[in-house]
C-alpha cells in the first residue's frame, strides 16, 4: 500500500548507531519523519526509543550514521544546535523551572532584550514583549484556562505544565516536535487535552514524533508509527493498515511486516 | 471532548479559597511580606514600649540619633548579604564570605599603609585608590576560586566554601599576621580607605557614605536579578539546574559568575568594612557568615534555590540589627538576641516550606 510521492523527510536518519559501553542503544536503525505528520514512536522497554529521539534532539551524539534535517546533513552537538535548525522537544521530565512565571519559561534560555540601549547596554529584558508573546502562543493553542502569565509554573496542574512545555516548542518557529511520553503522569481529561494540542500543532504545519506507550492515544493521533525494536526499526504501519495487537506483535517480535506492507512513504 | 477538559480546569480556578489560602498565595507571590510584617511589628513594639512605659532606656529607641546608628549599623551586614542572596538563589551556600572579606580588606589596608606599617613591606605604600581596586579584584578573584572548584569538581558548595573560610582565614594570619591597621596609621591614604565611613546630615539623621553605597549595591543587584536574561537564569539554575541545562542555559557558567559577582560584592563590602569600623582588622565579625545566611533566610529567600528577592535580605538585615538595639536598650541580655533570632530563622524556614506547596 506504499505511495508513490517525491516528498522528502524533514527529519531523516541513516544507519544510525549508539552504544553505552557494551549496551547497544541503537543498531543500524532507520528514521523518517515527514513534514506535517504525527510519528508515533512505540517499542518495548529498552527498545531504544528515547535513544534515538535523543540522537536526533541533540541529547546524545551517534557513533555512526547521518541525520539529516530538510535534506541537510547535520551533526548536533547540543540541543541547543537541535534547536536552533527548528528541532525542539518536550521532556518527560518537561525541563520547566516551577518558580519562573510562564513567559520565563517560555523564554527561558532566549530571553529577548529591550530595543535600544537599555537593552544593549543595561541588558533589559523585554518582559512585556515576552508576556504578549507567550499570552498569545498559549491562546493560540486553546490553552487559555491559564489565569495569569505571571503566574509561576508550580502553580499550575500537571496537564496545563504540559502545556506550557509544549507551546513553549511551538512557539519559536519550529519545524520539529518532539514529545517523550507527554501523556503519562496525567489523567483522562488533561491526556485528552495534550492530544488536542499535538493535533494544533499538526495543523499549524509541524512536524510532531511523540513516544508514547498508550497505544489508545497513539491510534488517535498517528499518521503512522514507527515500530522500534532491540535498537532498530522493526516496521512502519499506520492506524489503518494494523491492529493495536498487530503493533504490540511487532514490538514483541511476534509478528513481522514485509517491507512493501509497511508505510515508509508519507501519508499526508 | 477539549470543551470538557478546558472546564474542569477552568473550574479548578474557580473553586474559592480560605483565608489561609490566600494568606499561603500572597507570601508566595510576595515572599518578603513575612518579614516586612515581623519588622514592622518589632518597629511597633520597641517604640510603643519606648514611649509609653518606662523599659529600660527603650526611649532612645524611636530618636533620629539611635535610628541613624541602627542605620549605619547594617552595613556589613547588609552588603555581605546580598553576595549571600545570590549565592543561595542558586541553592548554594557560602560560608566563606567573611574569610574573604577579611582577606580582601587586610590587601587593601597593608596595600595602602607605608612600609612602616605594613606586613607587606616590599609592595605598600601604594595610591590608595590603586589599593582598594586591587583588594576588590583579589576578593573577586577569592570568590572566582569557590566558584571554579564548585563547577570544576562539581563539589557542594557547602564543602568547598567550608575549605575555603579556612584558607583564606588562615592566609589571612600567614601573609598580614594578626596585626589589625589602625585608622591613623593610613595617614595620607586615610581619606580614601576610610571614606565609607564619612557622614553627612539629612535633617536630624545621619547617613554615611557606606550606607550610600549599600543601597546602591541593593538596586543594583536587585535590577540585575529581575531585569536581565543573566538574573533569570541565576533564579532557574537554583530552582531546576536540569531544566534549566535542557532550556539552553549553560549551567556551569551560571553558577561560577554567581560567585565572581558574591567575591566583588564582597570585595566592596571589605571598603565599607574599614570605613565603618574606623581601622582593618583580621579578627573582625567572626560570626560574619552565619548573621549574613540569617538575614537572607528571614528575608524569606528559599535555603533550597529559586526563590527569593534582594528587597527581602535588605529587610532581614533591619530585623537583625533593630533586635539587636532594641533588646540591649531594654535592658535584656544579648542571649536574649540570640534567642530571638534562632526562633526567627526557623520560623522562616518553616514559612518556606509552608509556601513552597502552594497550590492554586
Ligand atoms: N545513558 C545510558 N547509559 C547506558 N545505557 C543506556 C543509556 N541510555 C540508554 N541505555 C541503554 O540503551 C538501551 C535503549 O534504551 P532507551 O532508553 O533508548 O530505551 P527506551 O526504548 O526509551 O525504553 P523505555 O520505554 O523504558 O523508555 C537500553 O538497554 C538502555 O539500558
Ligand atoms: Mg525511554
């Protein structure tokens, strides 16, 4: 069921390898994501998921193989090299400073200064700038129970933290999301909520990959998932093509997908 | 199905808070009111007791004279605290704050005295202004040398700056002996090691140059601290260093320019120090650091990083040295002092923690 389209990956990876000491992180794995779509990456513990999503975020820097982003190859020593080519990602761990208001968060790391001397000579920061920013990029999102920009992150509950990290890589004209298990420390509602705002920020054009271990969730929002198993990819198939138990299969190694079955070209 | 999330979140809002709540939200947003409220209260008390009942000597209290000392009191305290409060912002300690401005001061002093004078013959005698430029940099350079092994070796600033009182206490004693520079042995330089100290009248108060240059230090710090990218970063190293590594802020730089910036700060405060005190003495203050981390904790700055305003360290200074003048000039013990602030600084602990679980 592969389709036949010149569109090129935004994000692609080539015989990418990791190890840590002798643990293999990565072995000879594969990677495509293509402009505009949900990846989801799904595998078992271990599997390597985070190592290559950190591969690609600038976390980690690979022993061998290419990454190359809008065809162009690159080599990222930091995220803040990932960064700075459109590539941003949500921590698990949603890497917020809880005593900062929003907009510092949303900053946080690229403050923009005043005009002028106060802001070349006294370093000002532009704060109201930086709030009008951030009011907006969170309205933009839906995101809009928020009562107060000023108000500190450690304030806010799990799902509207989430949110900030995630309009916080939405805002600075990315290309790339990356999102490691946004869904799991929250509840039915606020997991809804985040879904919501992965499917905006698609619509806006990005480029998402979201790791997750709920395969619900990953039916819901996936143009396609990427199968990672033992350090490479096992298959690509999208919601309509498999079941959650075919995928849970391949995860396993229960099931393999011969290469024409699988959906390596884009779907959107 | 985002309809229904975005209510109940809504909702969350909406739910009405108790008194306790709003007092919890307001010390959170505002983390100096608690002692602003506790000096206040102490401002009250000392001066109703002064007035209205026969206390000791408490009648002096409230006059311009005792308030002008009080003021011209919280000097040394006063700036050593501000390289304290950003120190602990970044969930550091430094106790070796006091060694430093020690050392720094005995550099400018035997800098500035003739050979005579001076336990380093070969380089005294030396423009004054030049010798307090140079204790400030060896100060900041002191300061840079916490800073370096706590990034470096990635030690507990606890244990580096715990070695470092000692070293530079006991580089002190080795390199200027024990011998404290009086205010006249300056001589001609007199007028520039000890200009902290010159007063001046505003009205029936009197202010010293020191006190001026306190202040200035306060709004400063404080402008740097709230109004610029380097300050916000200052404040998200103390409250998450890995969310702040992951955020793009390059942690390690961070922190060692936090401890070069206490040093210089420092530095200045061992100007004010000489000025103040009239004379440099290696024996000064030794219980310096411990007054200095217990204004900054009552001004309500987080022990654990993070959190935390200069305005609030300055307060905290008031409350030390209005405790002090008040309880002698009632009469009481200084045990008495002692008592209150040990009272005072778990109190605050425990406000920190109260406010810390905030939750809206
Ligand atoms: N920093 C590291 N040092 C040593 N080994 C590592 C490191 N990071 C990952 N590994 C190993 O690499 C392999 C892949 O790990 P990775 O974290 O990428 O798996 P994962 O698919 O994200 O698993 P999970 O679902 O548990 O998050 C595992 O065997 C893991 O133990
Ligand atoms: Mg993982």
């Amino acid at each position: 069921m592969t389709v036949v389209t010149s569109a090129q990956p935004i994000v692609q990876g080539k015989d990418l390898n990791k190890s840590f000491g002798r643990v293999i992180g990565l072995n000879n794995c594969q990677f495509e994501l293509f402009p505009g779509e949900v990846l989801a990456v799904v595998g078992d513990n271990g599997a390597g998921k985070s190592t290559l999503i950190k591969c690609i975020s600038g976390a980690h820097e690979v022993d061998s193989g290419k990454i190359f982003v809008n065809n162009q190859e690159v080599s990222f020593k930091s995220t803040h090299d990932a960064r700075s080519h459109g590539v941003e990602t949500v921590y698990q761990t949603l890497a917020v400073a809880p005593a900062l208001d929003i907009s510092e968060n949303l900053y946080l790391g690229r403050e923009v200064r005043k005009k002028g001397i106060l802001g070349k000579v006294f370093r000002s920061l532009d704060k109201k700038h930086m709030r009008e920013v951030s009011t907006k990029s969170l309205s933009d999102l839906g995101v809009l129970t928020v009562q107060s920009i000023t108000q500190t992150v450690e304030t806010l509950s799990g799902g509207q933290r989430q949110a900030v990290a995630v309009a916080r890589a939405g805002t600075f004209g990315s290309q790339v999301v990356i999102l490691d298990e946004p869904t799991a420390a929250l509840g039915v509602n606020e997991s809804a909520r985040v879904l919501q705002l992965i499917k905006d920020l698609r619509d806006r054009g990005m480029s998402i990959i979201l790791i997750s271990h709920n395969m619900p969730q990953v039916f819901d929002v996936a143009d396609r998932i990427h199968i990672q198993r033992l350090g490479r990819r096992a298959a690509v198939v999208t919601p309509q093509s498999h079941t959650m138990n075919d995928v849970v299969a391949i995860m396993t190694g229960a099931m393999t997908v011969p290469e024409e079955e699988q959906q390596l070209a884009p779907v959107r | 199905m985002s309809e229904t999330a975005r209510t109940t979140a809504a909702e969350e809002f909406a739910n009405s808070a108790t008194p306790m709540q709003k007092v919890q939200h307001a010390l959170h947003r505002y983390p100096w009111l608690s002692p602003l409220i506790v000096l206040v209260v102490l401002i009250v008390i000392f001066a109703i007791l002064g007035f209205g009942f026969d206390v000791g000597s408490l009648e002096n209290f409230a006059k311009p004279a005792t308030i002008s000392l009080m003021l011209q009191q919280t000097v040394i305290i006063g700036t050593l605290a501000v390289a304290q409060t950003i120190v602990i912002l970044t969930a550091g300690i430094d106790l070796s704050i006091g060694a430093i401005m020690v050392f720094g001061q005995m550099v400018m002093a035997n800098l500035a005295v003739s050979a005579t004078a001076s336990n380093v013959t070969f380089m005294a005698g030396q423009n004054p202004y030049l010798a307090v430029i140079i204790g400030v940099a060896v100060a900041t350079l002191a300061g840079g040398v916490n800073g370096f092994l706590i990034v470096r070796f990635n030690l507990p600033p606890f244990i580096v700056t715990l070695g470092t009182l000692s070293i530079f206490t006991a580089l002190t004693l080795i390199i200027f002996k024990a011998r404290t520079i009086q205010g006249k042995e300056f001589e001609g330089a007199q007028d520039v090691m000890g200009i902290m100290g010159k007063d001046f009248q505003i009205g029936p108060f009197g202010f010293t140059i020191g006190l001026v240059v306190m202040l200035i230090v306060y709004v400063v710090m404080a402008y740097v601290l709230r109004g610029t990218a380097w300050g916000t970063h200052v404040y998200a190293v103390g409250d998450d260093p890995t969310a702040a590594e992951l955020s793009g802020i390059n942690v390690k730089r961070v922190l060692f320019s936090v401890y070069l910036t206490a040093g210089f700060i420092i530095g200045i405060a061992g100007w004010i120090t000489i000025g103040r005190l009239g004379s440099a003495s290696p024996n000064v203050a030794p219980e310096i650091n411990l007054e200095t981390i217990t204004a900054v904790v009552i001004g309500g700055t987080s022990l654990f990083g993070g959190r935390g305003r200069l305005v609030g360290t300055l307060i905290g200074t008031f409350i030390i040295i209005i405790l002090d003048f008040g309880l002698s000039l009632a009469g009481l013990d200084q045990a008495y002092r002692v008592l209150a602030i040990g009272v005072l600084v778990i109190s605050a602990v425990a406000v920190d923690q109260w406010i810390r679980k905030v939750k809206i």
